[in-house]
C-alpha cells in the first residue's frame, strides 16, 4: 500500500512538473539573431566577441573582421557606410 501511494504521489509531481507553463516566453526564443557584417569587406562575423575590432559611430556600432579594415573606416566612415548599404565593399 505504501509503495502505490509513493507511486502516485511521485507520478502527480512529474506530470505536474510537465504541464506547468512559463508565465514569460524564454528570452533566447523572442530574440532576434543579428548578422553582423564588416562594413570594409562585406565579411560576416559570427559574433561580437569575435569581431577584430569595434567602432562607434553616430551612434550605430560597426563591427571589424580584420586588422585593415578598422583603419579603412577611419578614413572616411560616411563614404565605406554608404558603399556597404549599396552592398559594395573592397576586396581585402
């Protein structure tokens, strides 16, 4: 008697436990994924911690994927943005 009592005491934890819903949907499902893009190259870079370098610029961050293209940028930003929005980049 004591075995089927714990039996279904145990079963109606675990199926509980199953039904039980998030009240939130997990942030990692609603969020977006974000390819970000050398402006320079056209390269992409799998994430932010592994872009080469960083820069700000009027308030929009750019990601590097090599050490040549963050001082291509620094030349001129508004001229290699405005090439990479047509989707022309330089070869490297």
């Amino acid at each position: 008697m004591k075995i089927v009592l714990l039996t279904t005491v145990v079963l109606s934890l675990i199926s509980g436990a199953a039904f039980a819903a998030p009240s939130q949907p997990a942030k990692a499902a609603s969020a977006k994924k974000v390819v970000l893009i050398c402006p320079v190259t056209g390269t992409k870079i799998a994430s932010a911690a592994q872009a080469y370098s960083h820069e700000a610029y009027k308030g929009k961050t750019y990601y590097f994927c090599c050490p040549a293209c963050k001082p291509a940028f620094d030349k001129n930003p508004g001229k290699v943005i405005a090439s990479a929005a047509r989707g022309k980049y330089q070869p490297m």
